[in-house]
C-alpha cells in the first residue's frame, strides 16, 4: 500500500501554511510494499519493514521510534541493503516530521553505502532528496531527482513508484506557481493509484488537490476533495492525516472569506491536537487563527491568538513557513500602527526571498510590495507608496495571467474544435444544396426542347431557386456569425463588430466601452443539472441579458460561459448602469431546469476607450482584468477597469 506524501511542519511559498499537506502528499508516497526491483531487502527484514510501513500510516513519529529500535538490535545482522532501506525509511519519517538535516544526514548514509538507485529503495531515494531540495527552494534541482525516480519507475513497471513520482511532481509545479501542470501530474497519480486499487493513497492526492483547485478559483472541487479526504482518514482513524488535512480545508475556507468556517475547522485542529496528543503542531491553528480573525477585522483576538503561537515558537527549517509567519507579524503590527516593528518584520522577509529569486516567490513579492505600499503611505510617502503598489500590480499581473491564460485556452481549443465541427456540418450542407442544383441543371436541359408553357415553368422554376439560394445564403451567413445555442452572437462577428465601432468611435471622438461578464460557477450548474440544464440555464441568461442592450449595442458570447457586449457611445459610468441592471436581472432570475428552480449570478469587468487604452486588444485585456477581480472579491459583482 503507498504510503502518505509527506506531513511537515513546513507551508508552500504562495499560501503559508495552506501547502503543509502537500508537503505530506509529496513526502511519504516512498514506503513501499511490493517490490519490482533488482534487489530486495533480506527476508528476515521485510517483515520489520512492513511494520514499519503501517506504523506511518497512523504516525510518522511511531515509525521512526520503531526504526531506531529495529536498527540498534539487528545492526549486525542486516545486509548493506537493509541497511540502505532503513536510512531511507528513517530519513522520509524525519522529513515529515520536519527534520531536513538530520532527514539529509540520513540520506547520506543509504547514499555511502553504493545503493542501485534503479531498485525501490534507490527510487524513494531520490524522491526524499528532491523533496529536500524542494522545500529549501531548490526547485529546480528536485525536479531533476523526480524526472530520474519517473524514469526508473517506468523501466521496472512500478504503478505505485510512479503515482509517486507524478505526485511529487505535481507539487513542486505547485509550489513554483504552474497549477494547470500540478493538476496534469496528479491526475496521471490518480489513475495510476485507481489501477491498483490504493485506497489510502487517492485519499492522500485528493488532499493535495484540494490545495491546486483552490488556488485556480475552484472552491466547490477543492472542499469536495479535502472533505472525501477528511472522512477517509477519520474512518480508518488516521487522525494523524486528518489533523493536517483539516488544516487545509481551513485554509480553503479563509481564501474564501468565509471566516466562521476557517475558524470552526482550525478550532477542530485544535482538538485533533490535544485528542492525538499532537500539540507540538498546535502551532498551526494558533497561526491560521491569528490570520483568520486579523481578516475579518477582529483585531483583539488576532493578537491573542498571535501570542499563543509566539508561546509555542516552532523552529523552522523550511523558509517559507517562516516567511508565512513573519509576514502576519508584519500586518499584525500594521494593524496596531507599530511602523518599526512591520519595517523590521518586512525587512526579513526581503532577506529571506532574496535567495529564492523572484519567479519563485511570485505571491510573496506581491505580498511584501503590497505591505511596503501600506507602510509608505503611513509615513505619507506616497511617491514610494506608489512605487511599491504599481510593483504589486505587475506582478499581480504576471501571476494571474499566465495561469488564467493557460487554463482559458484549454477551453477555448474545446471551443475552437466545436466551431471545427459546425464548419463541417455547414459543408456538407453545402454539398448537399449543390448535388440537388446539378441535378436541377441537368433537369432543365431536357425541359428546353418541350413547347413554351414548359419553358416558362422552367424560367419560374429557375427564378424559385435562385431566390432559394440567396435566402440560403443569407442563412448561412447568420449560422456563421451566430452561437448556435444563445442564439447571439459568435466570438468571430462579436470581435468583427467591435473592432469596427472602436475604430469609429476613434475617429469621431466618441465614447466607447465594452462589458465582459462570466457566468459564477458554472461547472457546479453543470454538475447539478447535467449539461442540458448548463444549456437552458445560459439561454435564459442571454435572453435576460439581451433586454438591456440598446439597438446600436452588441452583445456576443465569447466563450462556454463567457459573454462580450459593446456599448458604442458609452461611457464607462453608462457602461456601469447596464452592467449592474444585467447583474441584478440575472441574480433575481428564477431558472426552472426539470422542474427544479435553479438561481445563479455573474461577475462583470469593465473597460473604457482612453488616450492611451485606445487599442481592442487593450480595452478587452483590460476588461478581462477587471472580470478577474470581480471574482476574485467575491464575484457577483462589478468592476471596472484602471483607466491609467
């Protein structure tokens, strides 16, 4: 049976403590049962190991004991590769506990003594250092150590091995901010775990997919798969696992902002604590309560949870839970306008980041600028306050962006491949028409011979068709320019429309705005209704939003649930008015889907032309922006764009 990825101390650098059961998922796949390999360990050992195996699977520290015990008696007796085996084991138990160097030393030793790294043991190897490297923000060089354990895996047709190596890697691109490529590399884990049937181990990577759907605005997929994680571990009285994945589901609920819940679950991290006798990691919630109660503005108890977790003062290893910590010192001091004391704080995370270059960091760069702007404007020195929120912004665009941008495109390839499909059908519908006009043709050949009443019938029959085809050909071009299932119109005549208007407004010095709206969780729709309900569900919305657009206006849908519309002539403000009327048309609307009321809202970003916005392809990023932040405040809402 795999064993848990890694349960640590540490948090990723983009979401502090949020990432502490990644590091699980991506630690403590190594303990192996079967083995596929050129060497093995001695048969008077593989008992013990196995022992030690399901000793990890309730605690890591239990496991280690075990091992210590098991070494100091039978030292003598054991093979060089037992030996290697057991370091191995011991160094992943002290790498989920957090220990990275006496985990390192370890290493060291299975490593002296000459281990294949083609068997098992030499693959979990390799998969233990790169999640060292990992963590000390050596991405780049544990990426090496998983391409290697992969290789390996796959020689020795290792299913398990290579889930692992999937997993490992799906964490790293976590950690390093490329959520579309962690999800690719856990859903190849996943499969390779459902082929062997590994319950434990599909509990472990659900949890550690939570953390990625989280983190790419899918709330409702990363509580399903936190919680099937959670009533996993409880069940089987794993409460080692649910402590930590407990935690992660707090944190998914304080990135929603939903502060009661994120307080409920990290007070249940708590009890796990104290039922578990595993207070050396109450810390955790001391911390994520202190952040939670600081959001949602309740200062008083921020800072007393704040002290609880002084009191506790883990020693961190990892820098970035250390970063996670100092940062909500630094806002905690803000809060209490003690400006030298946030400097001071701000000044060592600027330290700590600076070996782990910018790239890395992404979240926290934006963070530390973000703070510095704060601290600027406090001491009214606005033109650094300036300095440092713009740094924020460009950043805060470089995350946002490629991700989104990633994620988009795979549904636009979907989209593009529907219109593909609609291209054909339009051809041979062509092809059709053509077959019967030759046949037509030929038809009227023989007619010219015959006497003039069958002549004129010919000339009438003839006129029939010509008039045919030219309201066929007006029918095509309407399939052409038209969402065959909104009925509006397609991205292609959308984007065609809009770029003439703005050249218009251009030259006649007009207003001209555009509104890009997104359809709020839409794949729960889908999910619930099936697609044919998602189907009745965005034609109702295009009906409703089409009652607000003005004769000159066109509104188009752009993409599954994405719709543009184009407002000539209008103003920003103007723009506003009509996104809030189609906002609250929308959320007031009652949807019958199989007899079943369905309501949903939508999210709106707003751009207007400028002097220096004066491009579509400007004014549609821009709006996209702005859509982008309505959802990320909280959506069903409007926002409109930065004019500057």
């Amino acid at each position: 049976m795999i064993n848990r990825i890694k349960i640590s101390k540490v948090a990723s650098i983009r979401a502090k403590f949020f990432n502490i059961f990644a590091a699980i998922i991506c630690m403590c796949f190594s303990l192996n049962g079967n083995s596929y390999t050129f060497e093995e360990p001695s048969a008077g050992m593989q008992k013990p190991f196995s022992q030690i195996d399901e000793l990890n699977k309730k605690d890591p520290a239990l496991a280690l004991a075990f091992s210590k015990k098991l070494l100091a008696e039978h030292h003598q007796q054991m093979t060089d590769f037992d030996k290697a085996t057991i370091f191995s084991k011991m160094a992943l138990h002290n790498l989920i506990l957090g220990h990275y160097k006496v985990s390192q030393g370890l290493l060291d030793q299975a490593y002296a003594l000459k281990v294949d790294l083609k068997t098992d043991t030499g693959i979990s190897m390799l998969l233990t250092q790169g999640s060292i490297m990992d963590e000390l923000g050596n991405s780049e060089q544990a990426m090496e150590k998983y391409l290697l354990a992969e290789k390996y895996a796959k020689a020795n047709e290792n299913s398990k091995l290579l889930a692992e190596s999937y997993a490992y890697m799906a964490y790293s691109y976590s950690m390093n901010h490329k959520d579309t490529l962690a999800l690719k590399h856990y859903h190849q884990a996943y499969l390779q775990l459902e082929k062997i049937g590994d319950e434990l181990g599909l509990a472990y990577l659900k949890a550690e997919m939570a953390n990625s759907y989280s983190l790419l605005f899918d709330d409702i997929n990363a509580i399903k798969l936190a919680t099937e994680a959670s009533d996993y571990f409880k069940k089987h009285q794993y409460y080692f696992d649910e402590l930590f994945v407990q935690n992660v589901l707090a944190k998914i609920h304080l990135r929603k902002k939903d502060y009661s819940k994120a307080e409920a679950t990290y007070l249940r991290v708590i009890e796990l604590t104290k039922e578990n006798n595993k207070t050396e990691y109450v810390y955790l919630a001391y911390l994520g309560l202190a952040d939670t109660y600081h959001r949602s503005q309740q200062h008083d108890k921020a800072r007393i949870f704040w002290h609880k977790y002084k009191e506790v003062n883990p020693d961190y290893e990892n820098p970035a839970a250390e970063i996670g910590a100092i940062v909500l010192a630094a806002k905690l001091e803000i809060a209490d306008d003690n400006i030298n004391a946030a400097i001071e704080a701000l000044t060592r995370v600027e330290a700590i980041l600076a070996p782990l270059g910018k790239h890395n960091a992404l979240s926290w760069y934006i963070q530390l600028y973000d703070l510095q702007g704060k601290v600027a404007i406090i001491k009214e020195d606005y033109k650094t306050a300036y300095f440092k929120q713009e740094q924020a912004r460009e950043l805060l665009k470089i995350y946002y962006n490629t991700e989104r941008e990633t994620v988009r495109s795979k549904y636009k390839v979907m989209f593009d491949t529907d219109q593909a499909i609609l291209t054909n059908k339009l051809l041979e519908q062509d092809k059709a028409l053509n077959k019967a006009a030759l046949e037509n043709a030929v038809q009227q050949q023989k007619l010219q011979n015959m006497i003039i009443i069958i002549i004129l019938l010919f000339v009438l029959v003839l006129f029939y068709f010509i008039y045919r085809q030219i309201l066929n050909s007006k029918a095509l071009q309407k399939i052409a320019n038209t969402d065959t299932l909104t009925e509006l119109a397609n991205r292609r005549y959308t984007f065609i429309y809009a770029q003439k208007m703005l050249l218009q407004a251009i030259k006649a010095k007009q207003n001209f705005a555009m509104i890009i709206f997104d359809v709020d969780h839409f794949k729960q729709v889908n999910e619930s209704f099936g697609h044919a309900g998602g189907d009745i569900a965005l034609k109702e919305i295009s009906s409703t939003a089409n009652k607000y657009v003005r004769a000159h206006d066109i509104l188009g849908r752009i993409g599954g649930e994405e719709f543009l519309l184009i407002l000539p002539e209008a103003s920003s403000a103007q723009a506003y008015e009509i996104a809030e009327r189609i906002r609250h048309a929308i959320e007031h609307k009652v949807i019958m889907v199989n007899s079943k009321p369905l309501q949903i809202t939508a999210s709106f970003g707003i751009a207007q032309l400028t002097d220096k916005q004066d491009s579509f392809k400007q004014l549609f990023n821009n709006a996209d922006m702005a859509l982008f932040q309505a959802k990320d405040q909280g959506r069903n809402q409007t926002v409109i764009a930065n004019e500057t």
